[in-house]
C-alpha cells in the first residue's frame, strides 16, 4: 500500500503542478462553469483519449497524459462547484482555488484508500484502456443524473461519480508510468 500511496500522491501533485501554472496564467475562471459544463468538458478529454488509444497517434501533438491530468483537475473543480455553486464572476484567488481542490481530491484519496481496501488493489491488474471506459462510464451516470435534475432512485449521487472519476484517472496515470 505504501508504493500506492506515494504513486498516487506523485500523480496528485503533477495534477496540482499544472492547476496552479494555469490558474496563474487564467485566474479562476473556471468558477463561472456549471457542473454540466464541466461534464461535457472531460467527456470530450475521455472521448480523445479512447480514439488515441483506437487509432494510436495523435495530430494535435498531445498524448493521452495530459488528457487524464485534465481530467483529475476538471473532476477536482467539478467537486469545488458541487460544494460551493456556481458564480457569475470568478470569486476565489489562484491560491484559494488551488486549497479547494487540495480539499476536495483529499478527501478522493481518503475514499480510494477505503476502496482500495476492499477491492484488493484490483485495479492495478486493469488495462489503461478499461480505465478509460471506466471513466465514460461514469460520465454518462452523470449526464444522466443532471438531466434529471439530479434525481436518482438508489444510485449514488454525482459527487461520487466525480471521485471515483479522479481516482480512475490517477490509476491509468500509475499504469501507464508503469508501462501498462
């Protein structure tokens, strides 16, 4: 459990590098996005990812890296906008920003431990590419629990969708660095 922590906290924090350098460059106009947005947004990051994997080069000269660390950062603001809603004008400094997101993939990496106990570490024996599928997966949950106004019948609710999101992207990220 220790080389998954530290795998895991290593990938977190390339995430958060990245946050930070274009919180910077952005501000925290993310703020102004709602979830649905957010959504549709790491849908299209999902979506890149599986054709790359089908068709195996990329013209844009982006890999499937960079794609999942969006998508632990985008998942990670979905859950900062669940919490405190939704603004017209951009409200939290960079900093501010980036401590919101600490919080929320925190407590990501408290369920993944949680998780992770149970499950007997079984995702280190998936694919990449199921990951992926995964994390489409649990965007059309989403998609379809906001279309319905965010009612479900038994299911769990949008936030966990988001962080079970964040901890399948870190997975593939850990798999991949092993070269799976």
């Amino acid at each position: 459990m220790d080389k998954t922590l530290q795998q895991y906290d290593a990938a977190i924090a390339e995430c958060l590098a990245l946050f930070g350098r274009k919180a910077h460059d952005y501000g925290t106009a993310w703020r102004i996005l709602r979830v649905s947005s957010l959504t549709d947004q790491v849908l299209i990051k999902a979506q890149r990812i599986r054709t790359l994997q089908e068709v195996g080069e990329s013209r844009v000269g982006e890999g499937i890296r960079p794609e999942l660390v969006g998508i632990v950062n985008y998942a990670a603001m979905a859950l900062v906008q669940l919490k405190l809603g939704v603004v017209d004008v951009p409200d939290l400094s960079p900093q501010q920003a980036e401590e919101r997101l600490r919080e929320e993939l925190a407590a990501v990496r408290a369920l993944m431990l949680r998780k992770n106990h149970d499950y007997g570490e079984a995702w280190r024996s998936m694919r990449v590419s199921s990951l992926v599928d995964l994390i489409l997966m649990k965007l059309l949950r989403i998609k379809s629990i906001e279309d319905n106004q965010g009612r479900t019948l038994v299911s769990e609710g949008i936030d966990a969708n988001w962080a079970d999101i964040v901890n399948y992207a870190v997975f593939a990220m850990i798999r991949m660095d092993e070269g799976a």
